[in-house]
C-alpha cells in the first residue's frame, strides 16, 4: 500500500512537469498548426541558459525563471520572423524539415561550446528529501512541481480570461473569422511562437533542476510533448495535465515493475494505441479554441 | 626529408657501440587521454631510465640500450592503429608497448596480431580484448569482472559480515562485466543477492532504483557505472535516505574529480584500483613497490598512481620475457610471458593463454577525509564499516 502511494506520488510530480513541459509544443501546434521538432532542443537550450547563468555569474536558478522565459520569448518571435513565416505557407512538410534542421542545428552547437559531458545545475537547498510517514519526496522534485503547477495555472487564465488569450484561442479555431472580427493572425502567430519557445526554454531551466542533461537530450524531450499532446489531445490546458499525467504514472509503474529499459518502449506502443483507438486524445477537444 | 634523417639515424647508430633495442607506443598526448596517455609515458620513461642506468637489457651474452618510439594517437582509436601499423612496419619495431584506453588497446591488437609482433599493454580493461583468439596481445589491467569481485570479497571480510547485496549497473559493456563479477562473487560469498539490475546508458534519474533499494534494505550496494553514474548514485542514495553499510562503485572514488563533486558526501565511498602504492612486493628493478614509488617521486615529483604503474608494468614484463627468452624473437619472447609468473613491485606478473593476466590483486580503496586511501588487500588505514549516516 505505501508502495503504491509512493508510485503515484513520484507519478504526479513527474506527470505535472511533463504536462508544462508540452504546453508549448502543444500551443504551436494547436494555434500554427506547426509541429516543432526542434522544440526538445529549444527546452536544453534553456537548461543550458540556466547552467551557465548559474555557474557564469552566480544567478540562482528560481531567479533565472523569468529570464529564461523572456529570452526564451525571443527567440520565439525571432523563429517566427525569420524562419516560420516563410515556410508556414508552403506545404506543411516544409516546416518538418525546418525544425528537424533547427533541432541539429542547436544540439550540435550546443555540443560544440559545452561538449557532451552530463551537466546539472546543482542547487545546494534542494539536495534533501522531505519523509511523511513511510513516503518520502525529494525536494527538488517537489520544487519542480509546484512550479509546473503554478506556470500551468498563470497559463490556463492567461488564455482563458485575458483579451489576448481569447485573441489566440479564436485564430486557433477560425483564422479568417478572426480576422473579420479584427484580430490580426500575423501577430497572433508571432505571439503564441514566443510563448511556446518561452514554454520550452521554462521547462528547460525546470528540467535543468530536475535532473543531469546534454546537448542531445533534446530528441526523447521532444517525443515526450508529442506524447503528452496525443495522448491528452490538443483541446485545453486540462487535457496537457491529463495527458502529462498519463504518461508519468505510466513511465514510473512501467521503470518500477519492467525496468528503466522498458519506458520509451511502452510510451510509443501506448501511443501507437491512443492514435488507432482515440486519434484526437483522450479528452478530445479541437485545437485550443474549444472551451 | 626523410632519407636525411635516415642518414643522421645511421650515424648515430655507428658512433654508439652498443647496439639498441627500439620499442614502440601509440599514446595519446592530445584529446580526451591526454592525461592518462601522458602519465603511461611517464610509467615507460621511468622503465627505460632505469634499465639503461643498469646497462640495457640483457639478451643472450649481449646488453641492448632501450629506445622508445612515441607517436601522438589524439586518442582516437583509428589514428591508433594507424601508427601502430606505421610502427611496425616502418619503424621495423616487433616489440609495442599499448596505448591508453580499451578502444584505443583494442584497434592496436588488432594491427599486432596481423603483422605477428608483440604487445605488452597497460592501458585496457575490457575483457573482450582477451576474446578475440589473439596470440600476441598481453595486459597486466585487471578486466572488468575483477573490479566487483574485488568489492564484493572487502565486503564480506568485514565484521559485522553482510547479509544482502544491491547491484545496480549501466547497461555498457564494461559496467555490465564488472556487475556480473560481483554478482558471481556475491552468490558464491554466500550473499543474498536482493537486487541486480541495470539502467540504459546515459540515464539521469535513478528514483526506481533508489525505491526498490529502499525497500530491500540491502547492507551492501555496488554501483557498477561511469563517473557520472558513481555521482549520481551517491547523491540519489543519500536522497533517498537509504543508508547502506558498505558503498562500492566500481569506477569514480579513486579519482579527485569524485571527491570535489561531492564533497563530505563522498566520505567512507569504496572503489578498486588497478594499483596502489601501498602495494608491498619485491621487484626485481627497483627492489620493491616502495623503491618504485620513490624513483618515480624522485623523477617526477609526485606520487605515482596506476596509470603510470600500469605502463611501467607492462614494460617490465615484456624486458623479463625477452631476457628469459635470450632472444628477440617474438615466438621465443611469447613463449616466456605466457609461462612467467614472477613478483614485481606491481603484484605477481603471469598471464593465461589469452594474454590476460591472472595472478595480480586489484586493491581497494576508501575516501577517508577526503582523500582516498588503500584499505584492501594492503591496508593503509582500516576502513571504516559500517558506513555511517548521511548527514
């Protein structure tokens, strides 16, 4: 019994971080209609932007979230000026072979500067554990959660209930009935490319607490948020939560009782399963302008 | 170019009387060994000084002054067996003492064994170099196996004598090797052995593992992995709170990079050693570990750590060979190392029909006040059991 407590546990602090971590990629997706597979790479970026901002000049890595994110936020605008909106016209394979050549371009530069030794940011607070009872968290971990959960939340109000939330739910839904209306999709593209990669580059600087990283980590990060986007279908922030979920409980059980070896494997035959039976997710709703 | 050189070689070779037997090695000087391929140098040098002070090595009625050929392998294991390749029959050299690192010894025996020379290394540990049928190859490194035996055999010669074993590995050829050592070792010791399993290369979160150890409760635990791997394992353990009497992992602790990592953290962390100066043999060149240990202070400096051993090891063995053989033949020479049994400051130098050497201990060592000392099987402080809390 505490066993499996103690599973489920390790499964929402996993699947909470999962969830946020998909959130970017699983906005592009639903409001570009783009799938960015450089987006795993982009979130090493931002585990990279935190190491050296922390090991360079000394910047704690909390204090670092905010620059992350609008660093992150740049970049994003910055992709969407000069590389997307060139593309994103043109057949949407176009745009595939764009971020597969952005996602080589990053890791590889990445591993030129900092060589592919395993990095990590090592936060001296954060080393111990908390024990309730027979359970026992890591502070880290928890950390990390209660961050996802905070930034999922800022997020799911952000486009819930501010007027350019509503502005990037509706080009999601309808580009031209939200041109109509006055909404400039242009700009709402630019918008939500920011946030995505200021998403990814958050998760990043999270990820980079979390655990050990390389330059290449970027492709198994990336099928991660495809994942969490299949399984939780592209609908609301909820169903990022849901499909994070799902596959955090389902990596902790699989590691715990098959082995460590056995994760990857189960994640693409259980998404393999959610595209034959439920192709638009568990939750299923279109896109993110569904409410 | 070159036809001047010769000529210049030739001179020189005519205004010597005595005559010279040239050795050759591939090390690395620059890239990832450079280190390690610098302090193997060293380890050659310190032989060749040596051997030459006492008049050259004795074969038949005639004494050969020593000369070795270096070539730079940027350790890369292609460029390796290229120069070893270029060694052989260029620099028409029979004799190769090894390169640094199992990939690099790997591609060179490969090259020896084709031109029938003959390799002496102190550089490589995996086993597969010993499993390729070659005739001409031999290794005074301890092979992976050995490194959780060694563990494994210190665990249970403490008191109070453990019970249960934890054996977490990385799925590599040599962590696997080594893990598999200490599991046979463990079930033979008569240990319970509550947990073996391995993790995919390059794995960063071991919290399943540190959940089902948890609740084994094992008083041992071996880590068989990289360096990476060591240090995440100490800090996932003490995470985790689980606290073992006896901590071994099987690459890491020896080295200083381990201690800084982590700190206190690291304290009372066992690790074998190819080598370690607290060795206590007679050899027949320096007259016992400590005369090595101090000609190699005297000449560099500071102390001397396996690596550098290792090369001087490798060298020894090969100029006992040649003396027994009395000649330079390599089938005579080969004959010799496979029937040698002999001490030397190193441990007691014999091979088995593979090449591999069979008769030399590994040691121990425990990170006591942030330094690591040998605790096994030569103690040069007792070590501390069991481990005490983290803190």
């Amino acid at each position: 019994m505490d066993l499996l407590l103690q599973l489920l546990l390790e499964a929402l602090l996993l699947g909470t971080f999962y969830a946020f971590l998909s959130l970017g990629f699983s906005l592009t997706w639903g409001v570009l209609n783009i799938l960015n597979l450089a987006y795993g790479s982009l979130v090493v970026l931002g585990s990279y932007l935190a190491y050296s901002l922390f090991n360079a000049v000394g910047v704690d890595p909390i204090v670092s979230l905010p620059i992350s994110f609008a660093v992150g936020f740049g970049l994003g605008l910055l992709l969407q000026a000069s590389f997307v909106n060139r593309v994103i016209k043109l057949e949407p394979f176009m745009v595939l072979i764009l971020t597969f050549g952005l996602d080589i371009l990053i890791s590889h530069t990445l591993n030129y500067f900092f060589k592919a030794d395993i990095r990590s940011i090592d936060v001296p607070y954060a080393e111990g554990s908390l024990v309730v009872g027979n359970l026992i968290v890591s502070k880290v971990k928890l950390l990390v959660f209660i961050l996802s959960l905070l930034f999922t939340f800022l997020l799911f109000v952000f486009l819930k209930f501010t007027w350019t939330g509503r502005a990037i739910r509706a080009v999601a839904l309808d580009v031209e009935g939200a041109r109509l209306v006055g909404i400039s999709p242009e700009r709402v593209f630019a918008l939500t490319m920011g946030i995505g990669t200021g998403i990814a580059f958050l998760s990043g600087n999270l990820y980079g607490i979390l655990q050990g990283f390389t330059p290449f980590d970027g492709g198994f990060l990336t099928v991660k948020a495809f994942l969490v986007s299949v399984l939780g279908g592209l609908g609301r922030v909820e169903s990022a939560l849901l499909g994070g979920l799902f596959l955090g409980t389902m990596e902790i059980f699989v590691s715990f009782y098959a082995g460590e070896s056995w994760k990857l494997f189960a994640s693409l035959v259980l998404m393999i399963l959610v595209l034959i039976f439920r192709p638009r997710g568990l939750m299923g709703g279109k896109y993110y302008g569904e409410a | 170019m070159r036809v001047f050189l010769f000529l210049i070689a030739f001179v020189f070779s005519l205004s010597f009387s005595q005559e010279v037997l040239r050795l050759g090695a591939a090390v690395s000087f620059s890239g990832k060994y450079a280190k390690e391929g610098e302090l193997l140098k060293r380890g050659y040098e310190l032989w060749k000084e040596r051997v030459n002070a006492k008049g050259g090595i004795k074969v038949g009625n005639k004494r050969y002054k020593v000369e070795i050929i270096y070539y730079d392998d940027r350790s890369d294991p292609k460029t390796t067996a290229k120069l070893v390749e270029k060694l052989i029959t260029q620099d028409k050299v029979r004799f190769i003492l090894g390169p640094y690192g199992s990939a690099q010894v790997f591609a060179a025996a490969g090259v020896v064994e084709k031109y029938r020379a003959l390799m002496v290394q102190g550089g490589g540990a995996s086993s597969k170099i010993y499993r390729q049928g070659y005739r001409h190859v031999f290794g005074v490194f301890n092979i992976a196996p050995d490194y959780g035996k060694n563990l494994i055999d210190l665990a249970v010669s403490l008191k109070p004598r453990p019970k249960t074993v934890a054996i977490i590995y990385e799925k590599d050829i040599f962590s696997e090797d080594a893990a598999r050592g200490a599991l046979e070792e463990a079930k033979k010791k008569g240990l319970k052995v509550v947990l073996f399993e391995g993790y995919p290369k390059g794995t960063q979160d071991l919290s399943s593992l540190m959940l089902k150890i948890r609740m084994k409760r094992p008083d041992v635990v071996i880590g068989a992995g990289h360096f990476k791997d060591s240090v995440l394992v100490i800090k996932q353990l003490k995470q985790f709170r689980i606290n073992p009497k006896f901590v071994g992992l099987t690459v890491g602790p020896p080295v200083p990079a381990f201690v800084k990592a982590l700190g206190k953290d690291a304290e009372y962390v066992f690790g074998p050693v190819q080598w370690s100066k607290a060795f206590r043999y007679k050899d027949p060149l320096f007259g016992s570990t400590e005369g090595f240990v101090k000609a190699y202070r005297e000449r560099y400096g500071e102390d001397p750590e396996y690596h550098a051993a290792g090369g001087t090891a490798a060298a020894l063995a090969l100029q006992i060979a040649i003396e027994r053989a009395g000649s330079l033949e390599v089938d005579k020479v080969r004959k010799e190392l496979l029937s040698m049994k002999v001490e030397t400051f190193y441990g007691v130098i014999g091979f088995d029909e593979t090449g591999k050497i069979v008769t030399k201990p590994m040691a121990v060592i425990q990170i006591q006040g942030g330094k690591p000392v040998t605790v096994y099987p030569f103690r040069e402080a007792e070590p501390v059991y069991p481990k005490p809390e983290w803190k």
